[in-house]
C-alpha cells in the first residue's frame, strides 16, 4: 500500500501519515488470508525511517503470522553514476 503523507475525508477528517500508519496496518490485518504472502508499505513522508514500518510490520501483522520483515530505503539510480537518489522508505512482512 501507498498511504499519502497527509489529506482530508469528505467530512474534513484529517489524515496525517505519522499519526494514522499504525491504526491503518492493524485495520488492514484485519483482512488479510488466514495464510497471507505478503503485506508491503511504501512511504515518500520525510522524516520516518523505515524502521518506523519494519516496528509497525512487527507489531501488527508479525505477532499472528509470523515471517521475515524488511525495510530500507527507495532510490532512483543515477544515469552515468553509482549514487542513487533516495526518494522514499518501505517496510515488508512475508511468509
């Protein structure tokens, strides 16, 4: 999934990444396959790092089935160079 960093409900509800991520995962472990692959976040937000997701993979999908958690960043390649952009974060649980 791809959560926006912030924004607004039809009612005014505001969303704000930092404060709703944890409450969204444990709402979507709700649905999940009693035999699940996979569960992925990805997050363009500053200022959260992916252990941030990895802790909130953890907590929420991890203590009913358990698997291998990742984080890291996400990057853009540059042309004609080694270095790479960052742009983002991900966290993913997997069986």
């Amino acid at each position: 999934m791809d959560p926006p960093s912030y924004g607004r409900g039809a009612n005014g509800e505001v969303w704000q990444f930092e404060q709703n991520i944890y409450n969204l995962v444990e709402l979507c472990t709700k649905v999940l396959s009693d035999d699940p692959l996979f569960f992925l976040i990805n997050s363009y937000t500053t200022g959260i790092s992916s252990k941030v997701l990895e802790n909130i993979l953890c907590l929420c999908v991890d203590k009913n089935h358990n698997g291998k958690i990742s984080s890291g960043e996400i990057g853009l390649p540059m042309k004609n160079s080694k270095l790479v952009l960052p742009c983002g974060i991900y966290g993913k649980w997997q069986s």
